[in-house]
C-alpha cells in the first residue's frame, strides 16, 4: 500500500511516470522501508498506464462489491430460557447504541 501512495504522489507532484529510484526517494522520506520487489511489481502494472483510467476502473469494481451491515441474528438458549435471550440481546444492543452516541461528538468536524 505505501508503494502505491508513493506512486500517487509522484503522479500528483507532476511527474506523469515515476521511477523506481522516485519511489524510493518519496519513502525514504518518510522514512518508510522500500521493497524492491513491490515497486518493481507495480511499476510493471502500470507501465503505459494513465493513472485516472487506472482509478477508475478500481472504482468500478469496488461498486460491485457488497457493502453496508449484515443482519444481525439472534440465537435461542436450549432449554426454557427461549424468551430471555433475545430481551438480553436487544438491552445490550441498547447499550452499545448509547455509547457509540456518545462519542459522536469531540469537539470538532472532519470536514470543518
């Protein structure tokens, strides 16, 4: 993954087809370890590439991957407890709603 956000800054600093010896010089920067082997394996991916069609067709197919909660499931105790366990489930589902509310809010906007 940090090869390929070096990559992308070289091409959002302008240089439309960075080099191996680029990518090395945008991580050490940071001071990120360089594996020869990645960028090498990247930059023979992308080798005549524009990197806005490359985006895009990421884009695309991330949309077809499934995205959003599962349904949750409740799970009957044997026994005569039957009736209890899903009252148990949804007073702990209560509780885990009012704390994530709580954290809402700290102070500032991510987008401010």
């Amino acid at each position: 993954m940090k090869v390929i956000a070096a990559y992308l800054l070289a091409v959002l600093g302008g240089n439309t087809c960075p080099t191996e010896k680029d990518l090395k010089k945008i991580l050490a920067s940071v001071g990120a370890e360089a594996d020869d082997d990645r960028i090498q394996l990247l930059l023979s991916q992308v080798e005549g590439k524009d990197i806005t069609e490359l985006i895009a067709a990421g884009r695309e197919k991330l949309a077809s991957v499934p995205a959003g909660g599962g349904a949750a499931c409740a799970v009957a105790a044997p026994g005569g407890g039957g009736a209890a366990a899903p009252a148990a489930a949804e007073k702990e589902e209560k509780k885990v709603e009012e704390k994530e509310e709580s954290d809402d809010d700290m102070g500032f906007s991510l987008f401010d």
